[in-house]
C-alpha cells in the first residue's frame, strides 16, 4: 500500500522518490519487535501519540449503509 498512495508515503515520512521496503522486509521487522518485547509498548506510545494530539481513534467501527424502504411524504401546499 505504501508504493501505491502518496498519503501513506507521506505518513511514513517518504518521498515519491524514495525507496519503499518490501513486504520481507516490513514483516521481518515486525517480527523482530516481537522478538524483542517491544511491539505492544510500541503501539501504546503509538495510541499516546495520537490521544496527545487531539485525535480519537474509533477502532473495530463499521458504517451501516443499508438502505430501508420508508413511507412516501404525501405534503400538500
């Protein structure tokens, strides 16, 4: 997803130039962080981050977008 849209690239701090690591490589370092102990306390300071900055995460959220039948509006001048 990084190659593919410029809004990622530019959360991740790259340029449209810039080299972009493959998917080996971004998962070989996650699996590091784990390794290490260190992937949950990198999300918390992740979450600190964001809450610190004014954002409200909403996780897990999903938009209903069914559409019903509703009665017709039968309004007179």
């Amino acid at each position: 997803m990084v190659r593919d849209r410029l809004s990622w690239m530019r959360f991740c701090g790259l340029g449209i130039a810039d080299t972009v690591p493959d998917a080996n490589t971004l998962w070989d370092f996650r699996e590091a962080l784990i390794k290490a102990d260190a992937l949950d306390a990198l999300f918390n300071e992740l979450d600190r981050a964001i809450n610190q900055a004014g954002f409200i995460p909403r996780a897990g959220q999903i938009v209903d977008a069914s559409l019903i039948a509703a009665p017709r509006q039968r309004n007179s001048d």
